[in-house]
C-alpha cells in the first residue's frame, strides 16, 4: 500500500518515471502476495502514470490490466474507474471498434452485478459513440434503453443523458 501511495503522489508532483519505478515494484509485490485489491490500484496508478508522460499504448495495457482485475473482484469501483480510463484512451486513439467492444462488456457485467449506474453509463457512452458515428438508429436504441434504465432506476442525471442524446440525434437528423 505505501509503495501505492507513493508512486501515485509522484506522480501528481510530476515525477511520472518514479511513480512508475515504485508503481512497478508495488504490481509484482502485490502479485507475489495474490493482492488483487493492490494489483488493481497499482495497475490503475500505472496507467495514470503512463499517460500523463503520452505513453498512450502502456497506459492502456495497465487500464485493461485493471479493468480485468476488477471484474474478477466484481469490484463495481473499480470497474467504473477503469472503465472511464479505458474510454478517454479509446477517445484519444480514435479507436471506434474498441470503444464499443469494451462498452459492451461494461453493460454485461454492470447488468448481471446489477450495477445501475455502471449500466447507465454504459448505455450513455454507446449512445453517443454511434451518435458521433452518425449510426443515427443505434445511437436511438442506446438513449431510449438508457432512458428506461434511469427513470427505472431513479437515475436523474442519466434520464437528462437520455434526453440530451436522443434531442442531438433529432437535431441531426433535421427534426427540431
């Protein structure tokens, strides 16, 4: 934990090469050790890390690496964490079929831990792929199943996503 600790604080000091040096050392400890919950959040730090110097390709291995792990642990946490970091890197990349891939994953798991908001998500994030896609039928499927998901689940926010998405393709399309 303390090598976790360091690692993550330096990076947010800047020192990206030591926070990986002690990032690094801390992964193969906790892999000695079969601490899945240290893998995880030394895999997240190193992914972090690995994209705060533009090493976009390690940074995604690390957010996949984690993104394993928390599905083993069924770690919702941990799931939407790397979840997240896995969009923004498949945003950078301007890698559409992997977007989606992993999205789609996210919505399977969140469903069968019956995580409402990790499905949320989900639905949002593959709603506005096919919408920026101009999949424009998709992108409608996706914002109407996030639209039940949220007023089903009391989700507010995710039901203004709903709405917000489903106007934009409207707009899109010409049907103010």
């Amino acid at each position: 934990q303390a090598l976790n600790n360091i690692g993550h604080y330096c990076c947010i000091m800047g020192k990206c090469g030591d926070a990986i040096s002690y990032l690094r050392e801390c992964l193969q400890l906790a892999r000695d050790l079969h601490d899945d919950g240290s893998q995880l959040k030394a895999c997240g730090n190193l992914g972090k890390a690995y994209d705060a110097i533009g090493n976009i390709v390690e940074a995604r291995n690390f957010y996949e690496q984690a993104f394993t792990l928390a599905k083993q642990m069924e770690s919702r946490g941990g799931i939407s964490k790397a979840s997240l970091n896995l969009d923004q890197i498949y945003k950078t990349l301007g890698d559409f079929q992997n977007a989606v891939h992993h999205h789609e994953e996210v919505l399977a798991v969140s469903t069968r831990l019956k995580h409402a908001v990790g499905r949320c998500n989900a639905l949002a994030n593959l709603g506005d792929i096919y919408l920026n896609a101009t999949d424009y039928p998709k992108a409608v499927d996706y914002y109407q199943d996030l639209l039940a998901t949220a007023k089903r689940e009391s989700q507010l926010s995710f039901e203004a996503m709903a709405h917000r998405g489903l106007g934009n393709v409207a707009n899109e399309l010409g049907q103010h």
